[in-house]
C-alpha cells in the first residue's frame, strides 16, 4: 500500500468498501489535486439497473456528495456526483464544477432520466458544453 490513510489504517480503500468498514473518497483514491479529463473516452454514457443496484460506464474518480455511488431521476447527492463525474470526463473536474456547472447538467439529463436508466449520447454532451461556453 502507498496511500497515507490506508497505511495508517492497515487495510486499503477497496478492501475497506469490501469489508463495510469505510468509504473510499476522492482524496484516498487520487490524492489531493483535481482529476483531469479523459482524453480518449468516446463513447455514449449508459445508465442502467439491476438486482444488484446501478451499472454504469462512468468511473467514480470524484466523491463529493454522495459516499453510496451513482443514481438519477432526481435531483439528489448521488446524481449530483453521477453529473459531476460525467462532465470531469470531458472538461476536467476544475471546469466542472466553474460556476456550479454539474449542477445543470444534472438538473437537465440526469434528475430527468427514467428510473430504468438509458442512455446519454456522447454528441449531446460534448453539444451542451459547447453551448454553455458561448453563454458566458
């Protein structure tokens, strides 16, 4: 183990997730700066649901409202964590969270997608951004 907190502690983040015996947060797993964007992520975001809870194709790089993960349909701490880690995918979570950013985009796709969950094309997405940046 490197990490700091987890040396201390004796046991990993993961290993601590496993166990029930903490959360992992953003600082534990990437350490104190903000994450960057992902250069070569070119697909569509997919959200679903099974027995097993939410499934998705965004990394949880960024823990900031929510310890238990990823939802939508609303407009709560964990679509507000699902917002912000789809938009540090193709802005960087600096740009992100400028002027509260995720939290319209969370209110547009995420709080208003179905239960069941779908699909955020990546065009749509890369489009709003664009869109927001010439409003300013």
């Amino acid at each position: 183990m490197t990490n700091k907190i987890s040396v201390e502690l004796g046991i990993g983040s993961v290993c601590r997730l496993k166990n029930g015996t903490g959360k992992v947060t953003q600082r534990e797993l990437f350490g104190a700066g903000a994450v960057e964007a992902i250069k070569n992520f070119n697909s569509d975001i997919v959200l679903s649901r099974d027995s097993q809870g939410v499934n998705t194709n965004v990394p949880r790089r960024i823990v900031r409202h929510s310890p238990d993960g990823f939802e939508w349909g609303y407009g709560g701490s964990g679509p507000s964590d699902l917002a912000l880690n789809i938009l540090s995918i193709f802005v960087g979570q600096k740009a992100a969270e400028k002027d509260g950013l995720y939290q319209y985009f969370k209110w547009e796709f995420i709080a208003t997608m179905p239960k069941q969950g779908g699909v955020i094309r990546r065009e749509d997405i890369l489009s709003w951004i664009k869109e927001r940046s010439k409003n300013k």
